[in-house]
C-alpha cells in the first residue's frame, strides 16, 4: 500500500512518499501498483474577498456587489493565469575549451499570477457592458481620464474622498481543492486586481455568414501573495461548504408541474385516459 506524507503545511493535500512504490525500474513491483496514483490537477475555485470601495458611490451599489460575486464566482467559463512555479537561473565560468561550464546560482525566481477570466456574454450584452461600466467609473473614463465615480452625486456627497488603490481594486481568493473538496492542494490571494479591458464592442456583417454567440477573456492586474495563512484562508471558505448537500440528482426541477395555460389548453395524455373509455357504470 501506497504512504501518504503529510504536507509541510497540515492544511494542504497530503502527499505519497515517492521515495517507494517506483515501477519504473528492470521490473515492477505489482504489490505496490497503487502507488503510481496520479496526481490530476482540479479545477481551481475563485472567491470574492473584497470589492473596490468605491462601488458604494455607484447607482445600485448592492446589485453591483451582486454581480461582481456572480461574476467572479458562478459565471466564468474559464479562469487561467495563476502561477507559484518557482525557477532557478545559474551563471559560471567556462572550464577548458569543450564548451564545459561550471555553474552556481545566481537567482531564484517565482513567477507572477495574472488572472484571466473568460465568460460568455449574456443578453444584450450584458457582461460586456457591465465591466465597460465599471471599468469607466472606477478605474478611468477615456474621454475625463480619471474616475468617472468622482462626478457621482453619492461620492461627491461623502467629500470626494482620495481615490487609493483599495477603492479601485479588489481581492480575489483562487484556491485549488483535492478530490475530497476538504484538502487545499495550492492557493493564491490576489488583491489590486484591476481589469485590463472590458470585452469588445463591435459590429460585423457577412452575407451568407451565421451570427455568433462571443466569448470573451479580460486579464487583471495582480499582487499576489501564497503561503500558510492563504491556505488557512482556503481551508476555512472549504470547511463552509455543506458537503452533504452536494447531490447533484436531487436538484430541483425545472418546474413543478404542468403549466396552468398548458393544462386548459386541447386534450392531452391525462384527459385521453378518462376520455378514451366509457363513463364508470355505463
């Protein structure tokens, strides 16, 4: 039977001690075949953590935090671009005239996260011109060059209070759980995330051509950080989650029932039954 190492960080999925099990060598070794388990990398969970500040000096500031978690959270079709993958550069002398280098390091280098997200645009363009909008108010209006919430009725009001990096940005917990969805196998909180772009606004026409249904990818900007206290982060969103409930065939339906107007409407399977036969007792 395969060994199961606990990680470094108790929070996170443990591991199979690879210094057993290998299978690789001049013969195999069946006894300890469950040892080759593969790791398959799982789709990584994206949690809203904060909201720009500055969306309570929006019109609608609840449906705009509601969309935002929605848009985070429950809409994308895709989510890429997170990265901890650590590399070393080295450097040295050449040693004789082969070509032969000898070689130390010089640096250690851990790649930076930028996070994309990919949706598909609802009706009437719905996604798109919610980030058109929020990029415009909170991050900068082409035509003013500045925030377009400093001409607002709510943020003027509030004194026009300075724009810091808070009130444009937000955070963003992106965390990868294992099959048991109760281990964090990696984790990233992101914060001073700002969209780059807002999907495109065009229009096209080809004869003979079919119309399309768009997708669209905005990448953000971001500081990330990773380590224990974003495990434990991840760990406690996971130990919220109501595993119990995770049935995925006792979802409610679609409807209740028939449709009142379907019902009165011409003969249909039940009526048929009843109206097939004679009258009880004829």
């Amino acid at each position: 039977m395969p060994v199961l190492i606990p990680s470094n960080d108790p929070l996170r999925t443990p591991t199979l001690d690879i210094g057993t099990g290998g299978q690789n060598g001049i013969l195999t070794s069946p006894y300890q075949w469950t040892s080759s388990a593969l790791y398959v990398r799982q789709k990584i969970m994206a949690v809203l953590i904060d909201a720009p500040a500055a969306m309570e000096f929006m019109e609608n500031p609840d449906a705009q935090l509601a969309a935002l978690k929605s848009l985070i959270e429950l809409l994308p079709q895709t989510i890429d671009g997170l990265n901890s993958s650590v590399t070393w550069d080295y450097d040295g002398p050449a040693v004789g005239n082969a070509g032969e280098k000898f070689e130390a390091v010089i640096k250690a280098s851990r790649a930076a996260s930028a996070p994309s997200f990919t949706w598909a645009d609802k009706y009437g363009m719905a996604l798109t011109r919610y980030w058109t909008e929020y990029g415009r108010m909170l991050i900068s209006d082409p035509d003013m060059q500045v925030p377009g919430i400093v001409a607002s009725t709510n943020y003027v009001s509030a004194g026009s209070p300075p724009i810091l990096p808070e009130m444009q940005s937000m955070t963003v917990l992106f965390f990868e759980p294992d099959v048991t969805m109760t281990n964090v196998t990696n984790a990233w909180l992101c914060t001073n995330m700002m969209p780059k772009s807002a999907g495109d606004i065009i229009g096209k026409r080809e004869i003979g051509g079919s119309n399309e249904t768009p997708n669209f990818t905005i990448e953000f900007t971001a500081l990330t950080i990773i380590g224990k206290a974003v495990n434990i982060l991840a760990k406690n969103y996971l130990s919220t989650l109501k595993l119990t409930d995770l049935r995925p065939l006792e979802l409610y339906a679609y409807t209740d029932g028939v449709d009142p107007t379907v019902a009165q409407a011409a003969t249909g399977l039940a009526e048929e039954i009843s109206n097939a036969v004679m009258p009880t007792g004829a």
